[in-house]
C-alpha cells in the first residue's frame, strides 16, 4: 500500500513535501475505500448478494 510506503520515507524527504504528498495518498485512500462501497452496493441491490467482508452497503 502506497500510504505504508509513504510513511517509510519520513525523514528521507523534506518534511512539507513529506506531509503533502501523505496528505493526498490518504485523501485517495479514503476515496477509493468510499467508491468500493458505491460498488458494493450497487451490485447487492441488482443482486441481493451481501459483501462477503461485512462492508459498507448504503440504505
């Protein structure tokens, strides 16, 4: 994962570039975790098949 990797190099890198650039992988970590969800639960509506991990599914 992008944000691990990231989290590795704190000290190696100038510290405003460190904490932008980790900034923006968690923003896009967020995001993808919340477009999953939009997936999930279109597909359990069309389907009725619930996320087999428990996920999000919006009302």
């Amino acid at each position: 994962m992008f944000v691990q990797k990231w989290d590795e190099l704190k000290g190696l890198v100038p510290d405003d570039v460190f904490a932008r650039v980790q900034a923006k992988f968690r923003q896009q970590l967020e995001h993808s975790k919340e477009w999953r969800d939009v997936i999930n639960t279109y597909f359990f509506r069309r389907t009725g098949i619930p996320d087999m991990h428990g996920r999000l599914i919006y009302d």
